[in-house]
C-alpha cells in the first residue's frame, strides 16, 4: 500500500513548528519534509508523519526503521522547546526572512540569465558595449533602491522585475515576479 505527499500547507506547518530548522541536530537549516514512516510503507502525509530535516540527518537516520521512534521523539521534543523558547513575533521574523531569501534567489537566477543573454548578444555583436554599461548600471540602481528592502512593506507588490527601460523590452521582457501564493 502506497502512502501520500505531503500538501504545501502539512509542509509549511512542520516548518513552522520546527521554527525552520532540522528536528534532529537543531543545528541546520531545514531541507525538506520528510515522512517518518516512508510513502511505500502507508506513511501518510499528515503533520503527524512529517519531520523537517536537514540533507545530513536525513542521509544518517531518514531510512532506517529502528531510528523511527527516535526521530518522532526528536521531533517532538523539538517542537516542545521551539514553543517556549520562540515566541510568535520570532516566527514571522523567521517566514520574512526564509521569503526574502527566496526572493534573492529568484532574482540571482533572474540575474544569471539576464548576464548569460547580454554576454551572448555582445559576443555576437547585437548589442554594443555602451548599451551593456548602460544595463548593468541600470539593473545595479534598481537592485539597490531603498524600495527593495524596507522592512514591514507587503513584498507582495514589489515586482521583482528586472526592467531598465523601453529600449531593453526585447532583452528583459520575460523576467516578470513569480506569482505570489495567497497565505
């Protein structure tokens, strides 16, 4: 009998629970969530069969049955000491932070492919060296406009666009935000 997924909202409470960081060693970033009783063995994906763990702990106690019992242990326990020690105000902290770090992400492959494409247009002599001046200098003022990093603002409207100016349409157009998901 085969067992289920997680949903995105079992997945996004074992983070929170564990105040994002890996319910055995406490010491890591959490990686993923994973099922204390395996899919292939009936683990459901309820929060009462999710662990949040980092790739580490994983790799040394994820898949062997006889650690099972400790890692629910462990888990528990985590989450006992995550509730006393961190109040709600921490957690939000924590979820800004964890977003805005997804939002560098977005934009640090957004960047890649933006620099890839100038390098290859230049190599190819459709674009001149001005007009990359004129793009890095652009994109380098917008990424460091104050907009982007004010605290308390609803990051959901900052677009996470990389646009510099009609002229660059062509070369920009399809870098648009990712779609927020509503909470």
């Amino acid at each position: 009998m085969l067992g289920s997924d997680f949903s995105e909202a079992i997945k996004l409470e074992a983070r929170r629970l564990a105040f994002f960081r890996c319910c055995y060693c406490h010491d890591q970033q959490g990686d993923d969530v994973h099922h204390l009783v395996p899919k292939e063995e009936g683990g459901e994906g309820t929060i009462d069969n999710a662990i949040f763990l980092c790739v580490r702990c994983h790799s040394n106690h994820g898949h062997r049955p006889e650690k099972r019992a400790q890692l629910q242990q462990a888990r528990d326990h985590w989450y006992e000491i995550v509730a006393e020690r961190y109040a709600p105000v921490a957690l939000h902290q924590v979820e800004e932070f964890n977003a805005l770090r997804s939002d560098v992400d977005q934009m640090s492959s957004q960047l890649r492919f933006l620099t890839e494409t100038i390098i290859g247009r230049f190599e190819k002599g459709s674009t001149g060296a001005s007009d990359v001046v004129n793009i890095a200098s652009t994109m380098i003022s917008s990424l460091t406009s104050p907009s982007h990093f004010m605290a308390g603002t609803d990051r959901s409207e900052t677009p996470l666009v990389l646009k510099v100016s009609a002229q660059d349409d062509d070369l920009l157009g399809h870098l648009q935000p990712t779609p927020k998901v509503p909470k």
